[in-house]
C-alpha cells in the first residue's frame, strides 16, 4: 500500500480506458500549465525509474544538515 500514489488524480485531464492517458502538469520553464498525452506503455515505464532498488539506501540528508554526521570538519 502507498502512502500517496505517484500521480495524483486530479493530474489526470483523460483517460479513455484505451491506450492513451493525457495528464496536466505545470511546465516551470515556460510558466504555463500544458497538457502530455502518453500511452499506457510509456507512463508506466517512466514511473517505473523512479522505483529505487530493494534495500537501497536513501540518502535525505549529508554535510551539515546531518543531524548524525560523525567526525564532520567545520569549513
């Protein structure tokens, strides 16, 4: 069970049921909300990279936002 799915569904502006999805994002570049039509296929594999591997360790935090950091130099 997720904590929160990966695409919120108000993203969602189309889904068909078919093979195509369009979803609604923000583009940070051009300031304007756009739409992206993708196939099912391709969605899925996009979220899929975003899957760390099992037992990866996952680093939040390092240098001097480390509450745990050992043996840090001060600059």
């Amino acid at each position: 069970m997720l904590k929160k799915p990966p695409v919120s569904g108000c993203r969602l502006a189309h889904y068909d049921g078919g093979s195509s999805i369009t979803l609604s994002f923000f583009n940070h570049r051009t300031n304007h909300h756009e739409n992206l039509e993708l196939p099912q296929r391709e969605l899925i594999l996009r979220l899929i990279k975003h899957i760390s591997e099992k037992h990866f360790r996952m680093i939040r935090y390092f240098d001097f936002l480390a509450n745990r950091a050992v043996g840090v130099v001060a600059y």
